[in-house]
C-alpha cells in the first residue's frame, strides 16, 4: 500500500505560477512512477505529466513547455512545477504512484484544486 499527500494548489491568476508537491509513504516495493492527472468539471481525467524510475518522462501536449515534473526519489516525492498558468488549466490534479508487485498497482492522491482567474 502507498499512501499519497499531495500539497500546493490554489487560486491564481492567468500567467502565474504554482507547485504541487506529492509525498508518497515509504513502500516495500519500488514506486515505478509518478506523477500528475486533472479532472476539470464535466471533463474526463487526463495525465498531465508522468515520470518514471528511470527518469523518463511524459508530458501532456497542453502543458509541455509550461509544467514540469521532478522526483526526488530518496524523498519518495514528486513536484510539478506549473508556470504560465491559463484558465483552461482550472481543474482538480490527483498525484498517482504506480508499482508493480505481479502487475500494476495505482494508487491516487485526495486531490487538489487549482483555479486560474482571467
């Protein structure tokens, strides 16, 4: 079981800046990635950006160029780092940990909302 507390959102307008920070508890197995979704009303979830142990990463086209993710991986940690903030990013971003012990496991933050004012 993984355990995930995700902290950073908020209110902010167009063109500002936020970051998330998500803290994963300690594991027996090894966190093969993490990373962020959204969900924004009425909308499905989407990745946002997604980092695996290796340091590979993947990042939604929406966002490439303005948001990045980092792991700090003896922290069990994951940040994303949102800057040129638009109101299309409004949504609620969930952390997701994913670990393979005879198959993937995922495992989801509480969520935090963030809001961008034009």
């Amino acid at each position: 079981q993984v355990q995930l507390v995700e902290s950073g959102g908020g209110l902010v307008h167009t063109g500002g800046s936020l970051r998330l920070t998500c803290a994963a508890s300690r594991s027996s197995v090894r966190i093969e990635a993490m990373g962020w979704y959204r969900q924004a009303p009425g909308k499905q979830r989407e990745l946002v950006a997604l980092q695996g142990y290796a340091g590979s990463t993947n990042v939604a086209d929406s966002v490439s160029g303005r948001f990045f993710i980092s792991r700090d991986d003896a922290k069990n940690t994951a940040y994303l780092q949102m800057n040129n903030l638009e109101p299309e990013d409004t949504a609620v971003y969930y952390c997701n940990a994913r670990t393979y012990q005879d198959g993937w496991f995922d495992y989801w933050g509480q969520g935090t909302q963030v809001t961008v004012s034009s």
